[in-house]
C-alpha cells in the first residue's frame, strides 16, 4: 500500500513538474515573441530620391484630382466633400480653405496624407503644406502665395519629424492638367518637389 | 502522452499568465502631468471634441474602434497608411469661442514596445488660429493606460460601453519632461519653437463606435520674452 502510494505521489510530482515548467516556459514565450516581433510595422514604398550634382536631394509627390482628394474645407460649398461635412459656419473661418490629400510618390502608388491650408490673415496671405508619411515622418512647408513665373509656388521647410527633422529645404507646387483624355484618368495633378540637404554633422 | 497534455497545458496558461499580468501590471504607474500644464508663463489652450462625430471629418481604414466621419469619407485604406488617423476638428478657447482649425494626423509608432507599457502613436498637428499664426506640433503619444483602462474596460463590459471620467496628458515626446515641440509657421511666434502637451478626458466609450463622448486639449507654452504677448 505504501510502495502504491509513494509511487502515484511520485508520478503526480512529475506531472505537476511539468505543468510549472510548462508555465514558466510559456510566460518565456509570449515575452520572447512580444521582443522578438514589433507590435507595429508601418509598410514602406522604396523612397524615390535623386541625387544632385550639389549633393542635395530631390523627391517628387503627388495628387491625383479629384480621386485623392478627401477633404475641401471652405465655407459656402454647394456639394461639400466629402458630402454630408458640415464646414463650421463662423466669421473667423471665412478666409480659410484646408484641404485634405493623399500623395503618391513617382511609381503612382499612394505613401501619405497631405493638408494644404489656405488663408487670408489681415491682409497677408497664407499658404502651407504639411505632408505625412508614415514610415518616414512629417515635414511642414510654408508656401509663398504668389505664383511664380511659369504658374508654380515656391516654399521653405519649416519644420520636419523623424527622417525630415535634419533636413532643410524648398519645395514648389505645381498644377499640371491632364492631356491624356482617358476614361479614368484625373482632371489633372498637383506636383509636389522637394530639394533637400541634410545639415547635420556626419557621425564618425 | 499525459506529460505532454500538462507541459502544453502549461505553455498556454504561462502565456495567458503574462497576458494577464502585462495589462494588469500594478508597476505601471499612469503618466504625471506635464510640466506645461501648470507652467507660469503664458499659454494658448485649446480645447476640441475628442468624439468622431463632433469633428468635421475623420478617417481611417474602416475598420478601426472609431468609425470615420461623415460615412462618406474616403477611407484610408492603401498599406502605407491604413494604420493612421486624419481628423479635422474645430479648435476652441478658453471661452468656448471658436479658434481655428485643427488637423491632426497620427500613425502608430514603430517605437511601440508593450512589455514597457507603450503603446505609442507617431501624431502632428496642423493648427491654424486666424490672428495668432499656424502652428505645427509634433508629439509621440502613449495610449498605453487609455487601452487599458477605458477600451478594455468597454470590451469587458456587457453593454460594450464605458461610461466615467478618465483623464490624462497624452504627451509623451519628443520633448523632454513628456512635451510636445510647437513650431509657428507664421503670426506673432513665426518662427519660434514652444512645448505643448494634450490632454485627452474621456467620459464614454463604445466598442462599436469609438470616443462617444471625450473632450481634447493642447496648451501650447509660449516663449518668455516680451513679444510672446501677441496684445503688445
């Protein structure tokens, strides 16, 4: 009786031995999979970037009208868009336009979204860019509001974040209408280019 | 054959284990205020609804917790950016009056580490306030604790809904003390870099549709010289 006894409480052990080390081994697992694979990962296009004979960079972005347009906020629209947007009715918002994008890089296949603000504040006119990218960051833009000879604008970066935070840099719009004449193809597209350099000091 | 039964039964009660204890980890304390919040200098507060259906247009993929408005909105479905948010709300004052406009666009972040409790949300600010410039911010945000604390407890509950007050400073860099960093594109800072911090005070959420009812806030701190007085 007592051989059958320490026998099972043997085999018990074993078995409760191996459900702790199951245990332990599991909770190693989760935390090993939760370090090992990222919780986040944004999908990168290739980066389409030129280099130039100064050594600065260019990439080009941009919009196909009207499909990649997903917001005009300006007061008085007849057909708002997206429909049923209600653009708030007051007095300080009656010289503003924003509106919202999404951009495409030289290859046509969409990487971000893009709001471009325009307004008259006082008797100074305002026009900005902000792109975002999202496996990129974000870079601010203020736009000369007067047209350049050759019907583009021309403006400063102001600020970027992550990969543009080192960067300084132009970019101009431009508004090129489509000749193409297909079924689908868009009313036209607003050009977007950046030059940019890098100004931070090389690592060694 | 039944040591095996017991070590993959283990292996999955040891996961569900760390499941349990990563979210209800007491260690994890809920984020301080940021210094901008009670700063001495000047401030510019904002305040907007954090509801889907208060804001002029938000978008996503479809297929997030809060769903985009109006339902017409093109959605953001291409791989680069199904994992991000545009909203475009109305920025208001301290005396409710209307302010600006608003965008905001927020990615999640690839810095996103759970076993640190982050859960953090790449995210810029367009502001632009007739009179006093357009601002552009950039900030990480931690959802961290509002997962924990107010999707999950709507998950949990039996009406999918949490209802009560909930409150935090989203903030959590790129600036130092968890702030924001402001830059003015143009009006009486242009030019200038600040800190800002935002806010976020949820009172009910759904399952279904997101932020019911919450209220957002960003204070932008402004610089301490005598021009920071866009009066003088």
């Amino acid at each position: 009786m007592r051989q059958y006894w320490l026998a099972q409480t043997t085999g018990e052990n074993a078995l409760l031995r191996t459900f702790i080390v199951g245990i332990l081994l599991g909770i190693a697992a989760a935390a090993g999979a939760l370090y090992a694979y990222p919780a986040v990962d944004q999908h990168r296009e290739l980066s389409i970037i030129s280099v130039l004979p100064n050594g600065g960079n260019t990439e080009s972005f941009h919009i196909n009208v009207p499909m990649d347009r997903i917001m005009i906020g300006a007061p008085g629209q007849p057909e708002p868009l997206p429909a049923g947007m209600l653009w708030p009715a007051d007095e300080i918002l009656a010289d503003v336009r924003t509106e919202l994008f999404k951009i495409r890089n030289s290859r046509d296949k969409v990487v971000g979204v893009a709001v471009r603000n325009a307004a008259k504040d006082g008797g100074t006119d305002l026009l900005d860019w902000v792109l975002h990218l999202p496996a990129r960051g974000s870079v601010f833009v203020n736009m000369s509001p007067d047209a350049m000879q050759g019907g583009y604008r021309i403006g400063k970066f102001r600020a970027g974040t992550h990969e543009f935070a080192p960067l300084t840099g132009t970019m101009t719009e431009s508004w090129i209408v489509d000749t193409t004449g297909g079924e689908e193809a868009p009313d036209g597209r607003i050009e977007l280019f950046l030059r940019f350099v890098n100004d931070e000091e090389p690592t060694e | 054959m039944k040591y095996v039964v017991a070590l993959v039964v283990g292996l999955l009660f040891g996961a569900l284990v760390f499941v349990v204890g990563l979210i209800y980890n007491p260690f994890v304390s809920k984020q301080n205020l940021s210094p901008v919040t009670v700063t001495s200098l000047q401030t510019i507060t904002l305040s907007f609804s954090g509801a889907a259906t208060d804001s002029i247009v938000l978008t996503n993929n479809g297929e997030s917790d809060t769903t985009p408005y109006p339902e017409k909105v093109l959605q953001l479905w291409e791989r680069p950016i199904r994992q991000s948010t545009v909203m475009v709300t109305v920025l208001r004052d301290g005396l409710n009056r209307t302010a600006g406009i608003g965008v905001k666009i927020s990615s999640l972040s690839e810095d996103t580490d759970l076993l640190a409790a982050k859960a953090l949300v790449d995210s810029v600010w367009y502001m632009y306030l007739p009179g006093k410039g357009a601002y552009f911010v950039e900030q990480t945000e931690n959802y961290w604790s509002y997962l924990r604390q107010v999707v999950l407890a709507a998950h949990r509950s039996s009406a999918n809904v949490w209802k009560g007050n909930w409150y935090m400073d989203t903030t959590f860099g790129p600036g130092a003390l968890r702030t924001a960093k402001v830059t003015a594109g143009s009006g009486p800072f242009e030019g200038r870099e600040m800190l800002g911090v935002e806010s976020l005070t949820t009172f009910v959420y759904s399952v279904n549709d997101g932020p019911v009812s919450a209220q957002g806030r960003f204070i932008i701190e402004l610089p301490p010289t005598p021009e920071a007085d866009p009066e003088s």
